[in-house]
C-alpha cells in the first residue's frame, strides 16, 4: 500500500475515534442528567422550599475511580433552565413549558 493511502486511512481512523469517543461522552452526559431529574424528582425538590442538595454537586479534591459525569451534567441542566440553585446551594427541578416533571 502506498505511504499517501496509509496516511489516509490512519486520519480517517483518527477522525472515526474522536467521533465515536464524542458521542460516547455526549450519551454519558445525557444519562447522568437523567438520573439527576429522577434524584430530584424522588426527592420532591420542585420549588425553593423542598430544594434538596446534592452531594455530588460539591468539587471533589480527591478523586477514585471512573470520571463522574454528574457535576457536567447538573451544570448543563443549570444553563439549560431545567433545574435551579437557591442561595444556599440546594437544587431543584423548576418547572419548563413543554418539559413534564411527571414524564421521568
């Protein structure tokens, strides 16, 4: 095989393993985010008052084991306006147009 080809399928290679590593973390988000809104919701955290905290929300200086997805996933339902931090740093699910608390 000539040294072009081989160049060429090694960067395909590279491209298919950055993709498939991508969506791997992109479902492992998404399942952490999951399991995030049925914590809340076992809880009945839905307003300020029954907010609940969340232990794995805080950082953690000392790490053992597979990577947590948890803290990215809660961050991004932050930004995204499905759950709420209160001042003291408790979190529950507010309630979105079109987003059924009840669906989970």
């Amino acid at each position: 095989m000539p040294e072009y080809a081989q160049i060429i399928v090694g960067l395909i290679l590279l491209l298919a393993v950055f993709a498939i590593t991508r969506i791997v973390i992109a479902n492992r988000i998404r399942h952490a985010a999951t399991l995030i809104m049925q914590d809340l919701k076992s809880r009945e955290a839905f307003d300020p008052s029954s907010a609940a905290e969340l232990l794995y929300a805080r950082p953690q200086y000392f790490r053992i084991g597979l990577r947590d997805y948890r803290p990215k996933a809660l961050e991004s339902l932050i930004q995204g306006g499905i759950v709420e931090k209160t001042e003291n740093g408790k979190y529950y699910l507010r309630e979105v147009p079109g987003f059924q608390n009840n669906a989970l």
